[in-house]
C-alpha cells in the first residue's frame, strides 16, 4: 500500500548519503531437564517412563489426567524447540493446564501451505532478473530497508519482486538484513523466505497490490474459513487494497509475518485479529485450486 511520503530512491539515496556510505514438515528438538532429545515421541516416551499415563486423541494431541496421586507436571521446566520449514528455531510450549487438574501435550505444529510455484535453479535459487531499479519500505521497526527490484516470471506473467539489500538503521547507520527482514508477509503466505511484495516508491502504482493479486488469481480461489489455506485482510469493503496476509494452518491456527518484522506461528484467529495492527477490515479466505 501507498504511503503518503513518497520520494524517488535517487531523493532518498541522498537525503540518507547513501552514496558516500561504505509448510511442510517441522523437525522438533526437545529439551528435556536441559537435555536435548529427538522427536516429539521421544519426548513422550520420556514422560511414560517416569509413570505418566497418557492417552492420545484422534488430533495427534496426547492428554495426561493425573487424577488425585499421580505425578505432577511443571509446564514450565518442558518447554520444546522446534524448527520450522525455513530453518528458524522458536521456543514453543505444547502443555495446557485442563480444568480437570490434567494436561495436555498438543501434537506439533502442523502446516497446511507446503506449495512452492516459484521458479527455481538446481540450488533450489529463485530464478530472477535483477531490473536495476532500486526502491525502499518503511516495513520494519526503527529503518527502513533498501530494495532491489526483480522480475520473476511464473505460468507467463512477471512478478515483480523485492530483495532486501541494505537496512539504513536509524540507532547505527547501514547494516545487512536479518533473516527475518529479508520477507514480509505477503512473501511468507506465497511461500517465500527470501523475498517482498513490495511498493516500488518511484511509480504510481502499488506493486505489492498488483503482484499479490496476480498471485491469489493464479493459485487461489475463494472459500470458507473451513476450507482455508491464507486469510487476507483488506484496507475497506471495495476488497481492492489487501494490506496483510497469514496462512491458516490446518489444525485452524495462523501464522503471519509483521512486515520485516517476527514471524508469529500457530495462534487462533481471535489472537490474530485482536492484535491492534489487524483488528481493521474485512476478510477473505483463499484455497489452493
């Protein structure tokens, strides 16, 4: 989406001196009283061998009841570790107090979005023309990024996509992206890691707009939340100007990127919406055709 400053990168280069300046299968890690294990069911065959007895739903999710004399479990000394499909690590705790007196160990982190469409060298590389047009974006906390601007062309129409090449901080100048600047959330929910659908700041139009409705034509189609695989919200009820995207998992959960900023994993929809900065507008929810 536009904004309402808006400066050629020429302008920006120099305003910044610029010119004079140098989804689908998770791997679980379990920490186990500081010890690191192997898969979830090792992490459950640990807990049967102390005495727990535990029972399994048809979801995956394991339910312990302790009942008046069994042993019992401190969620907070079993966090977990997982590492999802893009290789980051993030601390996820499966255990829920039940009002039972039980707990539950919910089964891992399931995703329903493993579709890649995207053109890709024999090093599994996006293959992509470099246009030698350069832009910028506001999209992360305290800078903003340096873009280089690509042309990926996918079933006859060309993409324009965005790579992060330098952040100008504001606290300590330029600096290389993080892995987590490198994409946004438009980019996660079109199975990218390493790319923005972005705004070119140099032209009238909003490229972020064009290139991900071109994307949600091409592979999707309109459906219920039940069916789901992304929920885009959208600035009014022309449905014209979407401004975020997540993937609804299929366990009915979501996960978003916050611009270049943090990828927030596996939360319900009421905790997705109720976030400030995606409380506003109306829904849609798309299906792969």
């Amino acid at each position: 989406m536009k904004t309402s400053k808006k400066l050629s990168f020429e302008e920006l280069e120099r305003e910044l001196s610029l010119e004079n300046s140098p989804f689908e299968k998770l791997e679980l890690l379990s920490e186990i009283n500081g010890g690191v294990g192997g898969t979830v069911d090792d992490y459950i065959i640990y807990f049967q061998s102390l005495g727990f007895k535990m029972t399994i739903d048809n979801d995956g999710n394991y339910h312990y009841d302790r009942g008046y004399d069994g042993p019992p479990i401190i969620p907070g000394n079993y966090a977990m570790t997982y590492q999802n499909m893009y290789g980051s690590y993030f601390t996820y705790n499966p255990w829920v107090s039940l009002n039972n007196g039980g707990w539950v160990i919910y089964a891992p982190p399931v995703y329903s979005y493993s579709y890649d469409p995207w053109p890709r060298d024999s090093n599994g590389n996006i293959i992509m023309t470099y246009t030698n047009n350069m832009t910028y974006n506001y999209g992360i906390a305290n800078g903003l990024s340096l873009m280089k601007e690509y042309n990926v062309t996918l079933n006859g129409y060309t993409f324009k996509l965005y790579e992060v090449d330098l952040i100008y901080d504001y606290s300590i100048g330029y600096r290389k992206p993080t892995p987590n600047e490198r994409y946004n959330c438009f980019g996660y929910a079109a199975g990218l890691d390493n790319l923005w659908f972005a705004d070119n700041m140099s032209t009238s139009g909003d490229e972020a707009v064009l290139n991900f409705d071109a994307f949600l034509g091409m592979f999707y189609e309109q459906c219920s939340e039940s069916e789901a695989d992304m929920i885009v919200l959208y600035e009014d009820t022309s449905m014209h100007s979407p401004y975020h995207a997540a993937v609804r998992n299929s366990n009915g959960t979501f996960s978003y990127k916050e611009g270049g900023g943090k990828l927030t994993e596996n939360v319900s929809y009421s905790t997705f919406r109720n976030d400030e900065k995606y409380s506003v507008g109306p829904e849609r929810y798309y299906k792969l055709k």
